[in-house]
C-alpha cells in the first residue's frame, strides 16, 4: 500500500525522529511507514496523524488523506490547501 506520509511530514516540517518522538513509534518503523515497506497498524496511523496535526494546525489530514489517497501528494506539492 502507497502513502502520502513523507509527503505530509515535508508539508508538516518534521523529520522523522521527531515524528518517532511524537508518536511513541520508533524511528526506524516510521522510515519504513514512509518507503511502504510495512502497513502501519489503525494505532499507528491515528497517532501519526495526531503528531502531523498537532504539529501544523493548518494542515487538518485525515487518516484517509495520510495513507489512501493518491491525489493528496499533487495537492501538497503545489502548495495547494
């Protein structure tokens, strides 16, 4: 399954130690969320969604948006909220 998770952390201005921080998920499981190696649990996602959240307000991404959709990466790339 593809993501949009490094997407949202470039987005977002956080780097993937600081998301491990956030989150409680070690930073080696959040390099391998973001290169699609591995499905991050519905615990995961919800709290990696918290973190991104938390960290920039503005941003407001869904479970949904973070990791199935496929349109969001365009979105986010054109700077287009």
């Amino acid at each position: 399954m593809e993501n949009n998770l490094a997407a949202y952390m470039r987005s977002a201005n956080i780097t993937q130690n600081d998301l491990a921080k956030k989150t409680g998920i070690s930073r080696q499981s959040i390099n391998q969320i973001c290169n699609n190696k591995v499905v991050p649990s519905a615990l995961a996602m919800k709290k990696i969604k918290d973190a991104l959240n938390d960290d920039d307000e503005k941003l407001n991404a869904t479970i949904d948006d973070i990791f199935f959709s496929k349109n969001v990466i365009l979105v986010l790339q054109e700077g287009v909220k």
